[in-house]
C-alpha cells in the first residue's frame, strides 16, 4: 500500500501552477513558428528559427526527426516544459499532418486545453475542425490565435463569424486588428484601450486604417461576445488573438492569457471513478511511446501525463493489469530531443520514463496498482500493407524493428495466422513514408511496402465457442497485433458485412483500449 508523500494543500498548490495544453491546427497555419516563439518568452529557448529557414538558421527545436526536418512538417509529439509568471507549463506540439491524426488524438488526452491557430488568410481548414471536434468532445477549453496578419489576410469578422458558425464556438476578440499585410499596424486591446503597434519603428497609421479601425472596434464591441472566464472553461467560449508568430508579434499577450486563465490540471476519468489531482496517490497515464530519440542508445521513452500526487524520483510504481512493479530511477522532463532528469513532479506534468518495452500507450501507473485510466484507445488503420524485405536473411531484425515502432502506438502491426509476412496498418500515406524513412535510418533495413489484398482490419471478441468457430471457418483473414489480440483482416466491405452477418455473436471493433488487453487484476 502507498504511504502519503505530501500533505494535500501542498499537490493542490503545484497542481494550481500547470498549464498543460497544445496546439492544434491545419497543416502550414504557423504551429511550429508559434510554438517556437512561446519557448522563446519562456526562457526555454535563446533564438527561434523558421522551420523552412536556409542556410544557417536553425531548424525548429521540437521538430527533431530527420523526416520533419527535409520536408518541414511536424509528424510526431513533442513536450516541452518552462515557466512563464510563476505558472509551470507543459507544452504539447501536437502533428499538424492529418495523416498522424490518431497521435494527435491521444495527445490531446494529455492536454487540460488548447491554442488552436488559424491562418489568417485561410480561416477554418479541414484538419483545424478535425482537431477542434476531438477537443469538443473532451470539453477541452480553446484559445484562438489567428495567425499571419502581417500578409494578405481576410476581413476579421469575417474570420471570426466562420469560427463561430462552423465549430458553434462563441467567440471573444481580446484585440482587435488594425489593418493587414503590408498595411498591418497593430493591435487595439478591446479591455485597455491600449494600441500595440506592430514593428520596430511602426509608421503613422494612414486615415483610412483608422477610421476603418475605430468603427470595427465599435461594431465587435457592441455585436461580439465579451470574455467570460467561465464559459472559456467550459469550452462554449473562445477568446481570440490577431498576431503574427512569425515576427513574435501578440504571443505574448497569447502566453500571459494562457497563465491567468487556462485550466490547472483536471480530474481524469478511470475505470471506477474519477481521479482527482489533490490525491495522495501518485497516478499517471502513458499516452505516447517514442522509440529511437537518441538513435546511438536504441532508447524507448514512454510519455507519462501525471494526474494525481507527488511523484519523486526512484519511487515503485504498478502497472495496471500486469501488477508488475517499476522503479522510475531516471525520470526526465523534456524540451524536444533535450531532456534532464527530474527529482519531482507534480499533477499536470509530463514526465519520460525510459523502458524496454515495458510500458505502452495507454497503460495506467500509480502506487496502489488499483487504478486504470480510460479513454485511450487504438484505432482501427485505413491503409494496409505488405513488408517486403530488400535482404530476407534480415526478417528477426524486421520483427524486432516492427515491434519497437508499433510500441509508439501510431503504427499498428499485425502477424497473419497463415504466411511468414507483416501487415502493417496506417491512417494516411504520409505515415507510410515515415514508416520507409525510419525503417532505413534508424534500424539500417531497406524495406518496401507492397500493395495487401486486405482492405479493412476489426479486433474481434465472443464468447469463447464463438470465437473459436469464427477462427477456423476464416483462418485465411486472422492475424494477431502487437499485443496478441486476435484480429480480423477483410478483403473488402462486402466480406466484412457478410462475415458479420455469418458470426451476430462475434463483435468487430474499429478501437481497441490498452486495458482491454490486460483486464482487471
């Protein structure tokens, strides 16, 4: 049984200083930019580089994987941590690409809010309202950062009435734009009536910027809704920001916002009950494993979210199901590929804990061993394919390299019941050539990934006889994933519909829970 750690005025009170939150949007809308900036006032950072930069500016810090560096895109998860007046926080850079969005979904798990960021130009993507419905459904509060004012952009009600009509989100311009482009001046805060100008040495603004800003200002004040801390919280309220994250222009109004007003650490749902952060027991949850972030230690890091206690380094924690017990001796605390050991951390914190295969997505730890978090599932892949080998003498190391990438929970690896062959499954095509690139760089195999006569893939579950009879009469379409759970390969839609059909005991699942895996104890 674990022993209290820290009296609970003492967990309330760290707990009450996290800000865990990402940020989401549409593929080029300046994510990486604005993160970047956001580590720079935070301290984390001494220079912030453009993603697309040449020559020797710097790559983008949390971008650390080579793919994300030749194509400049972000394809995994990043956590950063710093502190910014006197709230500590844990900065989640989500994928920006659709194609990654299952590792997008099980990050925004891990967040108590979001930055959702918009091209000014642009409005509302399709990956933007993807991304905003995940967070809609975990009632995740959102701050809006309309991004790139200082380019050609669209009428700011108009932008803003997009926002509330297409994600029916109340919104709350906090400032207001005085022009855009090259005719870009600054920022009139609608709560001060102070006037930021933009630029080192900004230019008299011109009569009709003016007088167009004047009656814009009137207009949102009299037809827009006024910020409302509480309804932000509940998620039926967005307060919006106009800037430029590429000239640091209002992220810093964006950060102080984030400190006053973002959510400290929620109570998490778990199997019995809910999970609160006063809790003495410390509890967590592992919603990302990244293999291979130092590529010359082979290392496997699991992403812990921690929702209750006082963590301290060394202590035994209990993995759900398992009951197996791990000592956490070198816990760490990222920034992108940098990280350092941690003595301490706290509810809200996301904390690395370098294992061997140990811990997967979704497994729960805590003291007791007693609590299971849910909510973090497997998804069902929409592309399936062949591994071929270019050298077939390599197939142990294949197995070896499929099984630590599947560990990371976005790809997903199946091992048919008949034949010597991989399948592996993934949401989109870009995931495919990730999977090539990694494959090559990181664990020296050249592989191809053929065309698959299966179309679909569904865990299955019945009762026992059920289960054994729908496994020999469709034996040519069984496999296993990563975990051992049984799986159902399908030729096509019709076959799926049939075999349903044939087999109404038998359940055919798009989503599979770590936990599901395991049981109870």
């Amino acid at each position: 049984m674990y022993a209290p750690a820290a009296m609970p005025h003492t967990i309330s009170r760290e707990a009450q200083r996290r800000r865990t939150f990402a940020i989401i949007s549409h593929p080029d809308a300046g994510k990486t930019t604005l993160t970047e900036h956001l580590l720079l006032l935070g301290g984390a950072i001494h220079e912030a580089g453009r993603v697309k930069a040449r020559g020797e500016a710097r790559r983008a810090r949390s971008d650390w994987m080579k793919i994300e560096q030749e194509r400049g895109i972000s394809v995994t998860s990043a956590v950063m941590t710093f502190e910014y007046e006197g709230a500590v926080f844990n900065l989640l850079d989500t994928p920006g690409h659709e194609d990654f969005s299952e590792d997008t979904y099980r990050t925004l798990t891990a967040a108590d809010s979001a930055v959702m960021v918009i091209d000014a130009a642009k409005g509302i993507e399709s990956q933007t309202r993807k991304l905003f419905e995940v967070c809609r459904l975990r009632d995740i509060p959102i701050m809006t950062f309309v991004n790139k004012l200082d380019r050609e952009a669209r009428d700011a009600f108009e932008l803003l009435d997009e926002i509330s009509d297409q994600l029916q989100l109340d919104v709350a311009p906090m400032a207001w734009p005085a022009g855009h482009g090259l005719n870009f001046k600054g920022v009139y805060d609608l709560y001060t009536d102070d006037f930021a100008p933009f630029g080192d040495s900004p230019a008299p603004m011109p009569a009709d910027v003016r007088d167009k800003l004047e009656e814009d200002v009137e207009l949102a004040r009299a037809g827009l809704a006024r910020f409302d801390a509480g309804a932000y919280r509940e998620g039926h309220l967005s307060p919006v920001f106009f800037g430029s994250a590429l000239k640091n222009f209002a992220v810093r109004d964006l950060l102080a916002a984030l400190a006053r007003h973002a959510p400290s650490p929620r109570p998490q749902a778990a199997r019995d009950r809910e999970v609160k952060p006063s809790e003495h027991e410390v509890s967590g949850f592992v919603f990302k494993v990244q293999a291979n972030m130092d590529p010359n230690h082979r290392d496997r890091v699991a992403f812990v979210r921690l929702a209750s206690g006082r963590f301290r380094r060394n202590m035994k924690l209990v993995q759900s199901g398992t009951g197996k017990v791990i000592g956490v001796h070198n816990p760490i605390l990222f920034f992108a590929k940098e990280r350092e050991t941690v003595d301490e951390a706290w509810p809200g914190d996301i904390i690395g804990i370098p294992n061997h295969g140990v811990l997967r997505v979704g497994d729960t730890l805590s003291e007791s061993g007693e609590i299971v978090f849910t909510g973090i599932p497997n998804f069902a892949p929409e592309i399936l394919r062949r591994v071929r080998l270019g050298d077939p003498m390599k197939q142990k190391h294949l197995a070896r390299a499929l099984a630590s990438l599947a560990e990371e929970g976005v790809t997903q690896v199946f091992k048919p019941a008949i034949g010597s062959y991989w399948i592996v499954g993934v949401v989109g095509p870009l995931q495919l050539d990730v999977l090539k690139s990694r494959l090559r760089d990181e664990y020296g195999l050249d592989a191809e990934l053929e065309a698959s006569p299966y179309d679909a893939a569904r865990w299955i579950s019945a009762p026992r006889d059920d289960l054994e009879k729908f496994t020999e009469g469709n034996r040519g379409g069984m496999a296993a994933d990563r975990d051992g759970a049984p799986v159902f390969l399908a030729k096509s839609a019709w076959e799926l519909g049939y075999v349903a059909e044939k087999f109404p005991r038998v359940k055919f699942a798009k989503t599979r829970e770590r936990s599901d895996v395991h049981g109870e104890k």
